[in-house]
C-alpha cells in the first residue's frame, strides 16, 4: 500500500474551503496508509508572538477532521511537535542543504513580502528553513505521495531535491514523493475575496443553520439588480457562484431565469441555503457526537503519536547510522 503524508497548521475551526482538501483526505484512506498532522511547529513560523491558542486551535482543528470523515483507526492523526524527531531530520536536512535552494523557493519572498506588508516582519531563521522542516515531515514516514494545494508544489521540488541528494552522500533510503493534486473547487468568500477567517467571509464546515443562513443572505450579488424584475448578471454574483457547485444540476435553468429576472436573490439565496443544510447538517452531527465524547480528541492524538513515533523512529534509526558512520 502506498504512502501519504499531508498536515495543516492549526487554524481552528475550518470551512468550506477546506472541506474539497479533507473529502479528498477521507478517500484516499482507502487506498494508502495515510498520516495526517497538525503543523504547529510550521504555524509557529509566522504566528510566533501568537501562539496563545495553538493548543485550541489543534483541537477545534482534529474534531472538524474526525467529523469529516478521518479515521484514527485507518489513518494515523498525530501533532507534529507530538514527535520530536521531526525536528532532528530537519536539523540533519539543514546540514546539507544550500541556502541558495531555500531562497529560490517562490513562498518565501513572496509571503515575506506579504506579511511586511501587514506590518509583520517574519525575516526569520525557521522561516526560511519552513521548506526544509516538511520535507523532514513527510520523508519522516517515506511517502509516496503528498496531497497538496497548488501553493504547495515547490515545497514539494524541494523535498525531492533533498532527497535526492540525502540519497546520494550517504545511502538511498528515502523515496521522491509526487504532489497529489485534487480537484477542489474554487469557493470564494462571502464578500469574493479569497475565503478566510481572519476576513470573517469564511463558511465554518458545520455551522449551525442559523448562521449559514446569515452568511448567505450577507453575499454579494449582482448590485446592478434592483427589483427582482431586473435582469440579472450571474458571472459577477457570489450566489451563483456557489450555486455553480451545489446545484450544478440546476445550473443552467438558474442562470436563465436569473437573466430573464424570474427569480429574485432572496429565492436563490433560500435554495442555496437548503443545498449548504445538506451538506452541513451530517458534518454538525458528528460534530456533536464527538464533543459529546470528552477526551475523545485529544486521546486520538495520543494514540497517533504513539504510532507516528514508531514510524519516525524506524526511519531515524537509519538516518542516524548511515549520517555519523
Ligand atoms: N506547508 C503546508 C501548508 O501551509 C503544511 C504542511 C506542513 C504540510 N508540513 C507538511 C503539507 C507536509 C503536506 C506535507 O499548507
């Protein structure tokens, strides 16, 4: 059976943009061995002077996974400063890795940039080396292949890069993990802009149907459509934007009767509130399950890091006899 690894900073409750990540999480399950961690230690490279609910964050994080669908009994859920070890490999990986590598990775300027931008100056050691620390997660448990985001894919050129040449000082024992791309719909936030919760235009997966209903209603449509008579313009409304993936089936009788104004937006804000209800309404569920279960959460993590750190553990003991022979 193959192997994944794939993890995701603790950002605490997720939403519907990350939900196309995790669906795609669950099913590999049945086909790979798969390891998924919590990236605290990567989180800790930009949010380092706010870390205060890492530990919440992590928990919120885990029961949104487990509520999806990830199973601690198929795949293994861990926290990554759970296991030490990642921090030797990455320690070992910085030994032979040239600065020039890290540099020329396209996320490090670029989100430098960015963060100067909002005032935050995060020209640190460990962020440039955050490349560097997930090559040692994932080549920790010799993954074959990684489930990524587009972002994601000169991480993951890096990775084999120091693989390959870990491979060739010393002795073959780590493999060149492939980005797995799935295809994830593009859902904007309520406003349009990218979805996310620190712009509070975010879906949280699960939320309750009062509040879906009010972040639909708070979506931005075509503000040139006044009276429900008006023709409408669905390529420049968010509603039908969504509409495009929860009701792909209707799509096209929506888009005309938007045009020709036979619908009005409260009526197509209502149907699409009904889809979300679909898909929210069994995710809440086990939402509740699991919270009902105190200790639950927090005794899958254990159990995963006792296994991910017998796995680590194999694979540092090679690490260790072939670097210091
Ligand atoms: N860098 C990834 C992100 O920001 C998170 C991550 C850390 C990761 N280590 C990983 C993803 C290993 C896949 C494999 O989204």
């Amino acid at each position: 059976m193959g192997i994944i690894v794939s993890g995701m900073r603790p950002t605490g409750k997720l939403h519907l943009g990350h939900l196309y990540v995790l669906e795609n999480w669950v099913k590999l399950q049945k086909d790979y061995d798969c390891h998924y961690f919590v990236a605290d230690w990567h989180a800790l490279s930009t949010t380092f002077e706010e870390n205060s609910s890492m530990k919440e964050n992590t928990r919120q994080m885990v029961t949104d996974w487990l509520a999806v669908g990830i199973d601690p009994e198929k795949s293994v859920v861990f926290v990554q400063s759970d296991v030490l070890s990642h921090a030797e490999l990455h320690l070992i990986f910085s030994m032979i890795t040239p600065l020039s590598w890290l540099e020329r990775v396209p996320t490090f300027k670029d989100q430098i940039h960015q963060l100067k931008e909002q005032g935050k100056d995060i020209n640190t050691y460990g962020f440039l080396g955050y490349p560097l620390l997930q090559a040692a997660d994932i080549l920790m448990y010799k993954a074959d292949a990684v489930p990524v985001g587009e972002d994601q894919l000169p991480h993951l050129e890096l990775c084999r890069e120091v693989a390959r040449r870990f491979n060739y000082l010393y002795r073959p024992i780590f493999p060149e993990p492939q980005g797995l791309l799935a295809r994830v719909p593009l859902l904007p936030g309520i406003d349009g802009r990218k979805m996310s919760k620190s712009y509070q235009n975010d879906i949280a997966i699960g939320a309750e149907p009062e509040v879906v209903k009010e972040k639909v209603n708070a979506m931005v449509t075509d503000p040139a459509r006044i009276r429900k008579t008006d023709p409408g313009h669905p390529e420049v409304c968010i509603v039908h934007q969504y509409h495009s993936i929860y009701n792909a089936d209707k799509l096209s009788e929506l888009e005309e009767d938007c045009r020709g104004g036979k619908i009005g937006c409260v009526a197509c804000k209502k149907l699409l509130v009904a889809s979300l209800e679909q898909v929210m309404a069994p995710i809440r569920e086990r939402r509740a399950e699991i919270l009902k279960r105190p200790g639950y959460v927090e005794d899958v993590l254990v159990q995963g890091a006792v296994q991910a750190r017998q796995k680590a553990e194999e694979t540092m003991k090679e690490v260790r006899q072939v670097v210091s022979a």
